[in-house]
C-alpha cells in the first residue's frame, strides 16, 4: 500500500450552475455557505509536480472534477500536461462552458467526457437552476461532435443521470437523449443525502476522532428522500426497455452490475439500511486532492484532510500516520454519513470497467 491505485483532482470548486440537489451549490452547498473556500486554489505548477509524482509512480487515469472542470482557468494546459505524462484523462463536467475547448479536446485526444444529464430539457434546466443549460449542453456535445468526424475516436463519452426528488421522472428519456447525442454509455446513480440528527452525529464524531470541523453533510440534508417510488420503479422500468443496446454503466451497486431496482429502493426507502457492502475501498486504493491541495479519501465528504500536497508528497501522505489513523478508524468503525455516499464505489471503477 505504498501508493494510492486511483485518483481524483479536484481543480476548482467555482461552478456555473445550482442544482438542487448539489451537496457544493444548492442553497444549504457547503461551498456556496463558504466564500473563502473559493480563494484557496494552488497553482497550475503544483499540479504539474502531482502529476509528475503520479507518472514516476505508475498511475495510468486521473479524474478531473469540480465544482464545473472547465471553469479551471487552466484546464487545457493541464490536460495537455497530464496526457503527456502517459496518463489517461476522465472529466466531469455539465457541458456548458466546454465549447470553447472543444478543438483542443479533440487534438489531445485520450479523454473520455463525463455529462451530466438530468432528464429532458425542462427537467434539466429545472434541475440545475440555470435556463438554458440544457441547450448550451447539447449544442456543445453536437459541436464536438462534428470535429471528432475529422479524428475519429480520440473522445470517450458518457452521461449520468443522477436520481433525485427534481429529476426521477425523466430517467425513462435519458437513452433517447443519449442516442441523439452518440453517447452509447449511461450511468444511473441516486443522490446522496442524509436526516438532520444524522449529519450532527456524523459532525459529531469527526470532531471528537480527528479534532476537525465537518463541514459537508450540510450540503445533503433532507429528512425524506422525496422520491414516490411507484413512479420512480415504473420511470425504471421503461429505462430499461429503452436503453436498445446502450450500456448502462455500474458505477454503483451490490453487484458487479450495479444498482438494481431493490437496491434503489432500499437508498431511497430507509436512510439508515447499507446497499452492497459496508467497507469502503477509499481507505485502501483511492484519494482526491481538493482546490487548495488538501488531501482526503472521500471526494463529496472530503471533511478529513490526511495531508497537503503542499507540505508533502502524496507517497508521503499516502502512508503518513494521519492517512494511518483514518484507515484504522473507518476500517473498525462505520462513519453515519457513509450509510448514504456512493463516493465509496469510486475505487471499485477499475474492477467494473
């Protein structure tokens, strides 16, 4: 366990949109309640000299995330830099604000493009509290498209749709809108969220264990999960018998082929019953640097820092005694917000893929 297997670079946490059902942007988004959280972002250097770390140490994929990726000042020059490295490129983004970069993806090449879709454009638009993202969105992926014609297969592209109270009735036209995008893989993913006494136990303990303040769960409270499952289950049901050869992708689930309709059903039914299993691989396999170099093994709860990449290097922070000590803890003891989180499939990815 010298060094982490998978990921993640959390480059911005600045975002264009505000969906409801964001734990970062919603009304109660621990980041848009925190406004000095958006000063702190290192430089394009440092993640440079990550990046070289990462290359010495034999790491072929990296997600880039956000807040909205291409929000990153210097996306493509670290794109550029990262894939000269040998390293594969994932990014998740809201296709908004990508049309501008749209030439220099497809010269680069080796990236697969993670969309975020919502449903139809009423839902989608609804969703993300933004008119017009939907289209933005779209006329984008078109426009990318088009040049791909040119140099075919350099771009890999998905979309997930994450079920929440504001989006589940249009998960049975995410295939079309996939089809009509040339997108032939889906993920389907239900929302994180946790009850009010859940959160307070949870922020709770942190402070007592590791002498930090939680900040995160803030972002995800909702006492129901606000899903009527007869219509969530028929919405699945015609998902499915729409998907015609598109694959629907396992992020998620119990089993190597992902969330099923029980599973779903228990996530939305009862907050405090686990889906799959209770450990959680993070400890073991993955981390995600935050804006401001921060270090953690959760990306969406990212409460407890193991280290910073600006006092240290990740091999030193991947086996320092704050790394240690969190992984002794979780692997003995079941944090409340984890109950809730799918962040904990995240280092399953290579093993599904």
């Amino acid at each position: 366990m010298e060094f982490p297997d998978s990921i993640s670079f959390t480059i911005t946490n600045v975002c264009n949109l505000r969906c409801q059902m964001c734990g970062q942007w919603s009304e109660t988004g621990y980041v848009n309640n925190d406004s000095e959280r958006m000063k702190r972002e290192i430089c394009l250097s440092d993640w440079k000299r990550v990046t070289d770390e990462l290359a010495a140490n034999n790491i072929y994929s990296v997600l880039l995330r956000g807040g909205e990726a291409f929000l990153y000042p210097d996306i493509i020059d670290l794109i550029e830099y990262v894939n000269s490295k040998g390293i594969f490129i994932s990014i998740d983004t809201n296709g908004t604000v990508m049309g501008n970069h749209v030439k220099d993806l497809v010269r680069i090449g080796k990236i697969h493009l993670t969309f975020s879709v919502d449903g139809p454009e009423e839902i989608h638009d609804m969703v993300r509290g933004v008119p017009g993202s939907f289209r933005k969105m779209y006329q984008n992926i078109l426009a990318l498209n088009e040049l791909e014609k040119e140099n075919p297969g350099r771009i890999s592209k998905s979309i997930t749709f994450t079920v929440s109270p504001y989006s589940y009735k249009g998960l049975s036209q995410i295939p079309d809108i996939a089809r009509s995008l040339n997108i032939p893989t889906i993920t389907v993913v239900p929302y994180y969220y946790c009850k009010k006494k859940t959160a307070e136990e949870y922020e709770r303990l942190i402070q007592k264990e590791f002498g930090c303040r939680s900040f995160s769960a803030r972002g995800f409270q909702y006492e129901e999960s606000g899903i009527d499952l007869s219509l969530f289950k028929e919405e699945y049901r015609k998902y499915l018998q729409n998907l015609k050869g598109l694959y629907n992708f396992p992020y998620m689930g119990s089993t190597k082929d992902g969330f099923h309709l029980n599973d779903f059903v228990t996530w939305f039914q009862d907050t405090t019953t686990w889906v799959g299993t209770q450990r959680c691989m993070n400890i073991e396999r993955f981390i995600d640097i935050q804006p401001d170099g921060s270090v953690n093994f959760c990306t969406d709860f990212p409460d407890v820092s193991i280290g910073n990449i600006m006092e240290k290097t990740i091999q030193e922070i991947w086996n320092g005694e704050s790394a240690d000590t969190f992984r002794r803890f979780r692997a003995e003891n079941l944090l409340p917000i984890c109950v809730r989180c799918g962040a904990k499939y995240m280092s399953e990815i290579p093993n599904k893929m």
